[in-house]
C-alpha cells in the first residue's frame, strides 16, 4: 500500500473529535437505539404474555432497525470524515440498505478463513499424536505445531479485534465492493498491522477521552439540576434519585431496589429528560469512535 505520512494519518485520526458536529449522524444513531429499544421492549412483553411467534418477529425487527440504522449512521459519519457534504439521513438510510450486507459477506469470508486455519491447526495438532518410526513424529509435529499455533492464534485473534472488526464497516461505508473489503483488509494485515495498531489506540483514546468529559458533565450538571427540582419546582424524588435517572434508571427499577419513588408527573418527566441525557452521553463518544476506525482506514487505504 502506498506510504503516507505518519504525521497526516495521525491529524486524520485527531479530527475525530470534529464528530459531534455531525448532528445528522447522531439524529440517525439517536433514531435507531429509540426504535430498537422499543423494538427490543416489546418483544420482551410479547414473551412475558407467552406471543412466542410475535416475541422473535419483534426482536428480529429490532436487530434489522439496529443493524441497517447503525450502518446509516455509518455513512453520514463516512461523508464528514471524506471532506464531503453529509447526505440527508433518508438518502444515507437507502444507501445502507443496498450496501450494508456487504458487510455480512465480508465478515462471513473472513470467519471462513479463520474456520479454514482453526481446521489446519486442530489437524496439524491430531497428526502429532501419531507414532511413526518410534516415538519421532508425533514429537516433531508437535514441536511445530506449538510456535505455528501460538504465532497463528495471537496473529488471528489480533487481527480480528484491531484490522477487522473496527475496519471492515467503514470499508463498506466508503463504498467497497466484499471483494474489496477482504482484500483491503488482508493488505493491512500483512503490511500495516502495526500502524493500524497504534491508530487505533489513538482512537481509543479519544473515544475514552470523549467519555470522561461526558460523564463529567452530566454529573456536575445532573447534581445541579436535580436539586434546583427538589427545592425550586418542588419535585417530590430525592435530588439522588433524579440524579440516577441521568444513567438510565427509572423509577420502577430504583423503587425495586427501595429507594423511595415520587408520584407526581414532575418525578417522571424528570426520568425522562434524564434518559434522553444519558442517551446523548452514550451517542457522542460513540460517534467519536465510529469517525475515528474511518478516519484509520481513510488513512491507510490505497488511494488515501
């Protein structure tokens, strides 16, 4: 693959930050974890109400809304990384639903391959318990078997969690083709592994980074907040208990947990607003994360 500077690659990365922005992207995230919640919350009623067929139909719904509305998202975050105008969510919606599978097919070539190579090393490992001409061969095999297997196995598993899982959706957001996409990850794995690495711990970084202003202000601010409710409005819930609501929970599951509960619609609006907060919380790093693998693999494809 063509050489870049290092220097570049990593300003590339930094500007992954500039995510937030992307306000269409983070509609379209927001939009999908709703409706697959909701999704995923129905079906859990329907099983509780013994709807064994509409349980599965509802929670198959739910992972098509979030598999297709994540790769959206993808796209618009793809468009803002490339420099060029995001899309509207729509126009990024049908162009996930022609593309996304592409990285079902990516993904099940690269689990064949690695299925392919487990077969060669359990083999290898069975035809080491052989004993030809004496004792000889089984041990020789084995003694192979032992730096192959440790080499493959730790080669595989790296691979798979910094080249491929991170780097094969953004692939397919750019508008590579599956034969592209195995391809192109095949390449870094055999001449970039180690850039892709360090990248990607930038990413992580900024990601964790991303994560630690959030929550900082979501708690200095929910602190505030709920206590101007409790002794401005007069919100009956303890100022901790609105607080909590800020991290996703609500009054049924705090009062299982004794915790006294309010009853007035203050208490639960409160809840509400609150979960939309800890939504957002959890979006913004996210979408951090999602600009920063396509920023690694703009960076570090053939023609970046």
């Amino acid at each position: 693959m063509r050489e870049r500077d290092p220097l570049s690659a990593l300003s590339l990365v930094l500007r992954s930050v500039d995510a937030v922005r992307n306000t269409r992207a983070l509609f379209a995230l927001l939009a999908t974890f709703s409706a697959s919640g909701l999704l995923v919350a129905m079906a859990e009623a329907s099983l509780a109400h013994d709807a064994s067929w509409w349980g599965p139909v509802q929670a198959g719904a739910a992972l098509f809304v979030a598999f297709y509305g994540g790769n959206a998202a993808g796209i618009l975050v793809m468009d803002d990384a490339r420099g060029r105008p995001v899309r509207d969510v729509p126009a990024a919606l049908r162009a996930a639903l022609a593309s996304a599978h592409r990285l079902l097919l990516a993904l099940a070539i690269v689990g064949g391959v690695l299925t392919l190579g487990a077969v060669l090393l359990l083999g290898l490992f069975w035809l080491s318990r052989v004993s030809v001409s004496g004792a000889v061969i089984g041990p020789l095999l084995f003694g192979l078997a032992v730096p192959v297997g440790v080499l493959a196995v730790g080669l595989a598993a790296l691979s798979l969690i910094a080249v491929v899982v991170p780097l094969a959706a953004p692939a397919v957001w750019s508008g590579a083709g599956v034969r592209e996409v195995v391809t192109g990850l095949a390449r870094l794995i055999r001449h970039r592994l180690l850039s892709v690495l360090l990248l990607m711990a930038v990413v992580s970084l900024l990601t964790a980074g991303m994560g630690a202003i959030v929550s900082a202000v979501v708690m200095v601010g929910g602190r505030v907040i709920a206590e101007l409710g409790v002794r401005v409005v007069g919100v009956d819930v303890p100022a901790q208990q609105l607080t909590a609501g800020l991290f996703g929970y609500g009054l049924r599951s705090l009062g299982a947990t004794g915790a006294p509960t309010g009853s007035t619609g203050h208490a639960a609006a409160a809840l509400v607003g609150g979960g939309i907060v800890f939504a957002l919380a959890l979006l913004l790093p996210g979408l951090v994360y999602l600009r920063g693998t396509c920023a690694v693999y703009l960076a570090l494809r053939d023609d970046a």
